[in-house]
C-alpha cells in the first residue's frame, strides 16, 4: 500500500513539476507610475512614481513647462468600467518639448511596455497629443497621436517592444511633433526578458533553408504584434507563466470566414515541457488547441485560417505553438501550415516530432511584407493533400514586427528602393548576417545599372525639360519588345504625341491599346516625377498627378522595378482596360514602355477614393442623396460589366476603395487585378481559388471555390451597409458582435432599427422610406445563398428607387428624378481616339496600403467576342488581398 502511495505521489509530482518550474527573476525590473506621486500595486506588482532625476529636457520648444510633472484624475473618463488598470494610468506625465528618460540597465535583452491613456488635464486635450518615442538607436513611435487609437471599448492603448540592450544605459526619449503638441506617458516598463526566450534559427518564409540561417536578432529589436491563445481563453497577464506578465488574446477574433474548426482542451497539469523553458508559453496556451475535426462548415477539405493586420516595409517573426491533446500515434494528424500564401510546414505530424502526447513544440518563421504586398498576414492550416484523416492542430502562435534597416518599428511605410535593401529588410539589419545573399543581389544590381547607364548614354540626346536628373530605372529588358507569347502578335509602331518631339519607338504593346506616351512626356507631365505631385502607392509602384495636352490631368502610375508585378501584367492590365469604356468604369488613357518603363496613364480622379468620404479623413460628410448617387454610379458600372459583353466579368474585389468619385461625385469602379470572365451558358460558375478582400468576400463563394456574378453583389451589399454605417467592413478592436460589419448590420436591419446604427452625420436628412428600400436591397444583396441574391440590375433599380423616395420627399424637390437609363455594349475602340473626350478619372491609392497579387491570378481569359478578340484579366495594380482558399 506504502508502495502504491508512493507511486502516486511521484506520478503526481512528476504531473506537477513538469510545468511548475522556477519562477524567472528579472535583473531589471523597472516598473514606473508616470506623474504620480505614490506607489501603484497592480497584480501583485508595485509600480514606483517616476523619479525627476531620471528626467532630462533636451531642446526648448514654444510653450515651456517640458518635463513637468501634471497628475491628472479618471473624473473625466465615463468608460472608466472598461479601463484596464485603472489606478496605473489615473496620471500622467506630459512633455511639451523633447525630453528623455535614462535608466541604468545591465546588457541584455529588455521588454519596454508603454501604456497611453488619453485623458484632458488642463490645457492638455487628448487631440493634440502628437510625438515620437525612441529607445536608444531604435524609432519607436512617429507621428503618434494615442486618441487615434483608443476607442469606448479598448480605451488605453498598449505597446511592448523587445529590446536587446548593449549599452549600460536605456534612452527613451519623447519628441512632440509640433510646436503646438505634447508628448505624455501614463506608465512604463523597463524588464529583462529571458536570454533565451527568442531564438536566432527561423525560417525565412518562401527560402526553406536547412539548417535555417540566423535572422541577425541580436541586433535587432521587435514589437509585439499579436499574441494569441488558439482554441483557448484570454490568459491575462498575472497568470502568464513564471511571471512575465504576457497577454495572451481569444483567436476567434482573428479567424477568416466561417471555417474555424473546433477546440478543445486538457488539464494544466498535463502540458510536459521536456528541454524547454516554460516561459516560452503558459500551460494555458499549450493546453487548448483548435483543430479541422468535426466541422461542417465546409467540404471535407478546408483550411482554418487568420488574418493579421500588419504595417508593410518589415519583416515579421512569427512563432507558432504545438502541443498534441488528443492523437497519440503517428499520422494520426499530418497537415500543411501557410504563412501570407507560402507553405511553411508540409506533411507536419507534433507526435513524429514530440514522441508523446502533451509535449509542448514551437516553430520559428520570418516573412517579409514588403511595400506592394497584402497588408495582411495570414496564417492558415489545412490537411496535406491526398492524405487520410483529414485534420489538423495549432495551440497558439506571436507575431513580432522587427525593425527596419533604419532602425523604425514605427510603422510608417518604408518605400525598399534596392534589391540589396530588400535583402538587409529579410534580416533586419544593415549587419552582415547574409552576406553572401546581399553579395549576389549588389553584383546583380551593378551589372543591370551599367547595361542601363549604356543605354542612357546612347539616348542622352534627348533632352527633357527637368532641373533634376532621373535615376536611370533598373527594370530588366523587356523581352526583345514584343516576344512575349501574349503579345507577340500585331506588333506595329505605336502612335507619337504630337507635342513631345520624341523620337520613333517600336512598342511591345499592339497599338490599339491607347495612347502611347515616351518617357519624356511623362517627366515632363509630373515634372520629373515629383513627390509632391504623388497621390499613392501601389503594389505595381507610385501614382503621380500629371498635366498633358496643355493642362488635361492624368494619373500616371509609374512601375516600381522593384515591384513584384512585373511584365506580363503590365500588358494584361493594358488588354483588360482598353476593351472595357464605361461612364463609370476606369478609363486608361495609355501606357509607356520607353527606356525600360512601365508606366500606365488613367484619367485623373479629384475625389479620390469613396472610403475617405465615408471615415478615416476629415473630409466633409456625405448627404444622403449623394451616398445613394455614388452607389447608382457604382451599380452601373458593375452591371455593365455583368451584361455589357458576351461572358460576364466578374470584378472580384467590389469595395469602398475600389469605388473611385470625381469632382463631380461622379462614381466609377476601379481596380480590375482580380476580375474574372464568368460563366459561359454552359456553366453555372467559375471554380477557382478563393481571391477578395476580407469583411467583402462571399461566404458561399469562400466554402465552395465557385465564382458567379452574384459573388459581386455580395461585397457590393457589404458597400451599401458600409455607405451607411460609415464604418470599416472589419474592425476587430470593437466587441465581438461588431467586428464583421455586414453581420452587423444585418441584425439591425432585420430588427427594422437599421436607422439606429446609421451614420450619425445623417441624423434628419435621411428619408425614412428611401432608408427602408435601400435596407431591403442591402438584405437581399447579403443573403447567405447566391440564388437567393438579386442581379445588378435588380440593385441598380432598387437604388434609383431609393433615391426617387428621398428625392419625392423634399419639401424643395427642384429637379426630376433621372437615371434609369443603363448603358450597356461594348464600344468599338479606335486606337487613335485621344482621351480629351472621356470622362474625368483617376487613381488614388493614397487611404490603403497597397497589396500584391500572387501569380496565380496572373491568368489569360478568353471572351467570346467576334471568334478572336480576348480580354487579358490581370492582377497588376491590384490592392487586393492574396488567395488564401486553397
């Protein structure tokens, strides 16, 4: 019996001890109440005031008072409920010129936690609230204004760095942006990490090095993006492990669409850590996972997947936690793992990998998100294919921003301007820890700079009105101008402007695609490319305002050589473009392909964007006529190109940013990179890879792979909702039940009290009976089955009824309700037609972060025309997101 006790104790021991490991012991552990004048106790840790002699004030600046310690109350918060730690940020200390604080740390890596609550306090208004923060030789913050980012539901805002510190001391300066601006801090921390919590062997995203090659981390510093708890509860961070005080969020927050899979979990006690620390993660993290098996959300094949906003121009670290629960043997759970469209993981089986059940396993990636790709990072798991069971597992992954070649984690977009930088950005040092990769990527650039200063030197006669010298571009040769398989064919001279001057030019484009423009025309139209004149940026390159033709304004988009849209979309975008004339469609004027360019020319669009006038821009808000306007012009444009032609295109990406106005308010839909031609008369659809935005994409299209033009209209009643609602489709810092916009506002709707969550802007000048048909057809066009959904045409007559409503209700009602006409059939483009006579319009880019395409949508479609015209649907210029259906 003894024996048997005995047994069990040490079972149970054994149990415990696995997981309870010693408490880690910071050597610094600074923990500082900004402004206050006495101690904070917060979970079990106590939070000193800040001390004055650890203050210096660096510069002067107007307004005086820098340094100053102010101590402000919560009388003024009324959302106090849903503060965390509200006697931590109950004060504050405020700068109004640079100041810094200096703490003597001892070398190693460091967490830096800063805590921002905006609150008034005197003179101090939360709105003015504008600076930087810099620790040391890393940029922190720029341009930073905490109200921006604090909302009723999350009002402190957060951040947490990962510093490793050489020096034996820590900087960490504020700089207030402006004169009439100030910097403040509620509290902060100053911690040393575990030495080896992070380590320098992860694989490069898209390069699966054996062994991996180190990432340079020493040297780099990281913030924390996202920490999360799959399967699993908030773990706050009193009960992270060992003390290091980590939050650990839900992931359903994060989860694309409504393949989530199921969770499940363990005991606590369970989780063995064998050589690893448990500091990696808590055992609340290891215990709860969330697998394939069980749902029918989908067919048998299906991929959880989530998505993470990022800031583009850095490389992100991205670790990601296994422990097996549930299947103790060997291809029992074999699956495929996806970081942003590129498989990290194949075949991947924890057991073969742990030996045992409850062992805890991490894996480490780097994927670069450069400018011009998806401002989202995804992560998704799926089952290998042709393999049996069909499951997988994940238990939690981080995601770590490191900083840039110049040392930013600011999150402004960082413009890569040579191949050798973009290698530098994958290692996040300038240091060289891939040297022979930087080697290679120098010597190639050198040997492209001097073929191309040859050709310079040749063309140099031609001489350009600019007081500044262009770089010469670094694009490689086009392909013997005209050898490309999709476009060898017709290949003639190509039209000269008449006011340039320029030289003959042999185009690789046939020449009925527009206008050719030369280089030089295009120089002088924005004056040598002038960033003053830029509007945006895109995955292809920069948008320029332009003048041609003595004053006529365009939108030149000049292709970035770094830019992973290259050539063949290029001339795809030309084909799609040229065949499509519509009032409100985009219009191309022309294109270049002189000195090794790729510059595409649109008309100009004053308005820009319909997202800027919806929320985001200080812009003036939108009458309710106006939104219904915009919306017709929209609805037509998307009709034409669901009946203008004899197969269907399918836009593929309808959202607010793709719906362009001028100065007119006149709409127009942009942006074809994804579009797709429809089904033949045959068909019922188009099976293809899932490619959209998220918060627009089309359930059904999403669990079925099959596109037809009713997916259209579901991200265009994502549109109308978010006409009215004047907010974004997706916002995960709001609850749970608002993130996804459209579900909603459909629960509003179906109430009858979608007036109660319009924009608020439109309070009194929204008839209610135009309001009500304009919900109906936002209902309809959200239905959960295509078939159930209306046609475009349907919508368009919908909303020309709204409009009829508001306009019948006017007390000043001046003018007869017009607009039912529908212009329909594509005209006969003459490639000689100049572009004075189309309708004004424009790109800009400028309110997103621009996103590349993945070659899989680079596809040629052929449209049933006269047995010979087709229409080229590309990605180039695409800000959409990448496929992630598989």
């Amino acid at each position: 019996m003894r024996v048997l006790l005995l047994g069990l104790v040490i079972h149970y021991c054994c149990g415990v001890t696995s997981w309870a490991q010693p408490v880690f012991t910071p050597v610094d552990n600074i923990l500082l109440s900004c402004g206050s004048s006495s101690n904070v106790a917060v979970d079990g840790r106590v939070f000193v005031p800040d001390n004055a002699s650890m203050l210096l004030v660096t510069a002067a600046a107007a307004g005086g008072g820098a340094g100053t310690t102010l101590v402000g109350t919560t009388t003024t918060l009324q959302n106090n409920a849903n503060v965390d730690y509200p006697n931590l940020v109950s004060s504050a200390r405020f700068f109004t010129t640079n100041s810094s604080y200096t703490f003597k740390v001892t070398a190693g890596r460091h967490w830096v936690r800063l805590y921002f609550y905006p609150f008034s306090f005197a003179n101090f208004t939360p709105n003015a609230s504008l600076f930087s923060v810099s620790a040391n030789q890393f940029t922190l913050l720029d341009n930073f204004s905490p109200a921006t980012f604090s909302s009723l539901n999350k009002p402190l805002v957060f951040r947490e760095y990962l510093i490793n510190i050489t020096s034996p001391t820590l900087v960490l300066s504020f700089f207030p942006q402006q004169s009439n601006s100030y910097a403040f801090i509620n509290a902060l921390e100053v911690v040393s990490m575990p030495s080896n919590l992070l380590t320098d062997d992860a694989t490069l995203v898209g390069h699966h090095q054996t062994p991996p090659k180190p990432l340079g981390l020493p040297g780099i510093a990281l913030q924390t993006m996202y920490r999360i708890n799959v399967g699993g509860a908030l773990v706050k961070p009193q009960n992270d492990s060992q003390g290091l005080y980590r939050s650990w969020e839900p992931d359903s927050s994060y989860i694309f669409a409504a393949a989530t899979g199921t969770t499940g979990r363990v005991p606590f006690s369970d989780i063995e850590y064998g050589d690893d620390p448990q500091y990696i993660a808590p055992p609340a993290v290891y215990a709860t996972a969330r697998t394939l098996g069980g749902s029918d959300t989908v067919d048998a094949i299906f991929n959880v997947s989530w998505i993470f906003p990022v800031d583009l121009g850095y490389t992100y670290f991205v670790r990601l936690h296994f422990c097996e629960l549930f299947d103790s043997s060997i291809d029992e759970r074999a699956f495929d793992v996806y970081i942003s469209n590129q498989t990290v993981l194949s075949g991947f089986d924890v057991i073969a990998v742990t030996g045992n059940l409850d062992v805890v396993l991490y894996q480490d990636f780097a994927a670069p998100m450069l400018n011009g790709s998806d401002a989202n990072l995804w992560v998704q798991m799926g089952p290998t294919p042709n393999t049996i069971p069909k499951d997988a597992i994940l238990n939690g992954l981080e995601v770590f921003k490191m900083n840039d070649d110049a040392g930013r984690l600011s999150g402004a977009l960082v413009t890569i301007s040579s191949p050798s930088s973009v290698v530098v950005s994958l290692a996040g040092s300038s240091k060289g820890n891939m040297g022979v990769i930087v080697g290679a990527a120098v010597g190639s650039v050198t040997v492209v700079v001097l073929l191309v200063a040859f050709v310079y030197c040749c063309c140099c006669s031609q001489k350009v009105k600019s007081a500044k010298k262009q770089p010469t571009p670094t694009w490689l040769p086009l392909p013997l101008h005209g050898t490309s398989p999709d476009i060898s064919q017709g290949m003639t001279n190509s039209h000269r402007s008449g006011n340039s001057g320029a030289r003959s030019y042999i185009s690789s484009v046939p020449s009925n695609k527009g206008r050719f423009f030369t280089f030089a025309e295009l120089q002088e139209a924005t004056n040598n490319f002038d960033e003053s004149l830029l509007l945006g940026v895109g995955g292809f390159g920069k948008v320029y305002k332009g003048e041609i033709d003595n004053g006529s304004k365009v939108a030149v988009k000049r292709g970035n050589p770094q830019s992973e849209q290259g050539l063949t979309e290029f001339h795809t975008e030309i084909e799609m473009l040229s065949k499509l004339r519509h009032r409100h469609l985009v219009s191309l004027i022309g294109y270049c392909d002189d000195s090794k360019e790729m510059i595409l020319v649109y008309d100009y669009m004053s308005k820009g964007p319909l997202r800027s006038h919806l929320y985001g821009t200080n812009l003036p808000a939108l009458s309710w006529k106006r939104r219904l306007e915009i919306c017709i012009g929209a609805a037509r444009g998307l009709h034409y190109l669901h009946t203008g032609a004899a197969r269907s295109i399918i836009h593929r990406d309808v959202k607010t940013t793709n719906i362009l106005v001028d100065e007119n308010f006149v709409a127009k839909v942009a942006d074809f990179g994804l579009s797709k031609t429809g089904p033949s008369l045959e068909q019922t659809h188009v099976s293809t890879v899932v490619k959209g935005s998220f918060g627009y994409l089309d359930p059904e299209y999403f669990r079925r792979q099959q596109l037809t033009e009713k997916s259209d209209v579901y991200s265009f009643g994502v549109v109308l909702m978010e006409v009215l609602c004047a907010r974004p489709a997706i916002n995960p810092s709001l609850p749970r039940e608002q993130i996804n916009m459209a579900e909603w506002a459909l629960k509003w709707q179906k109430m009858g009290m979608l007036d109660q969550i319009k924009d608020t802007r439109l309070a009194g000048a929204c008839n209610p009976e135009s309001l009500r048909k304009f919900g109906d057809i936002a209902e309809k066009c959200l239905a959960d089955q295509g078939i159930d959904r209306p046609s475009m045409g349907d919508v368009l007559w919908n909303l020309e009824c709204a409009l009829q409503l508001h306009e019948n209700s006017s007390e000043n009602f001046t003018e007869s309700f017009a607009g039912n006409s529908m212009e329909t059939g594509l005209p006969v483009h003459d490639s000689s037609i100049q572009p004075v006579s189309v309708p004004e319009l424009g790109v800009n880019q400028s309110v997103e972060s621009p996103q590349t395409i993945s070659t899989e949508q680079s596809v040629g479609i052929v449209t049933q025309g006269n047995g010979s015209d087709e229409t080229f649907v590309g990605d180039i210029f695409s800000q959409l997101i990448h496929p992630q259906g598989r």
